[in-house]
C-alpha cells in the first residue's frame, strides 16, 4: 500500500519525521509532497522546493521504506485541488494530514484519510522553528541532523534572517518589487 503526506516543511522538523515514522508502520511506500512548492525567499517560505526535497529525502533515508518526494504547486482553486496533486503524484491509496482542509477536498473526492496525533506542536511549527532562527534561538534540536546541513548548507539563517527584515520605511521585504 502506498500513502501520501503532504506539507510546505518550511523546515522539515522533529514532528513531521516522527509523523512519517508513523506512517511507515502502516504502509509499503509514501509519497511526501512538497505543499507550496512555488514559494520561497518569504518570512512564511524561506526555502526553496529543492531545498525541502534535499531537507525530506536526507532525513528519510535512514527509514525502512520506499519514498518519493514529489513537490506540489498551489492551485488557487480548492475544488480540483486533489486531482492537481494526484497528477504530480504516483498513484497513492490513502493520504494523511491534520489539517481540516486537506482532510476534508480528500474526503471529498473519496480518497481514505487517516489522520495521526500531532507531536509536541507548541514547539514542533514551522512559524515557531523559523522565530527561533531569527531570534538565534535553539532550533536545531528540533530538526533531523541533515535538515540542520542542508539549512548551513544553503545559508537558511542569513536568508530567513534577510527576508523577515523590514527596509528603513517599515515596508516587509517580501515585495521584490
């Protein structure tokens, strides 16, 4: 059986891997889709889809299990939202996730979601793990080894850093233009 999880991993951290751990007890395969995978260089998305395959594959390799990390653009519309995913994807026979949205255009197009208990997510969400990157706090204990490399490896702290600073009017820095 092949499942399928899917978030932004804006890093992947400590909760999504002990989520895919979980997830591996129940299934022979699992596609990892990189949500939001368009984004990146924002206070929200600092990195990059590659970055987040490199983050997802590296850390899940040391897992007993098949993986494909396949990254997912966001489609403005909701109510084709899955069969977009399913497009991207290898063909999966039952997703995961906690978010009411997802579980829900799922449920919708009648494809069996399970969901898993969420793990320490006072700490373990990627708003506060990206705070503490900025503020130089501890958030490398709270990431897998190789995403801790490939965040050194890219400059993810400058970035991040870079991208959540405002310019000398107060504007965000999230606007290029």
């Amino acid at each position: 059986m092949r499942g399928f999880y899917i978030g932004r991993f804006q890093p992947y951290h400590n909760g999504h891997h002990r989520m895919v751990t979980e997830i591996a007890d129940d299934v022979d395969e699992l596609v990892l889709g990189i949500g939001s995978a368009g984004d990146s260089h924002t206070p929200r998305n600092p990195f990059t889809a590659g970055e987040r395959v490199m983050m997802v594959t590296k850390s899940v390799a040391e897992l007993d299990l098949t993986t494909y990390v396949v990254p997912i653009e966001d489609l403005e519309r909701n109510s084709v939202w899955v069969s977009h995913v399913q497009s991207m994807s290898p063909a999966f026979d039952v997703a995961y996730s906690n978010n009411p949205l997802v579980i829900q255009l799922f449920s919708e197009a009648a494809v069996e979601v399970r969901q898993s208990p969420m793990f320490n997510r006072d700490v373990l969400e990627g708003a506060e793990l990206r705070a503490r990157m900025i503020a130089g706090g501890d958030w490398r204990s709270l990431v897998p080894t190789a995403v801790v490399d490939v965040i050194e490896e890219v400059g993810g702290i400058e970035r991040i850093e870079r991208v959540s600073d405002t310019d000398a009017t107060g504007d965000g820095a999230d606007d290029p233009a």
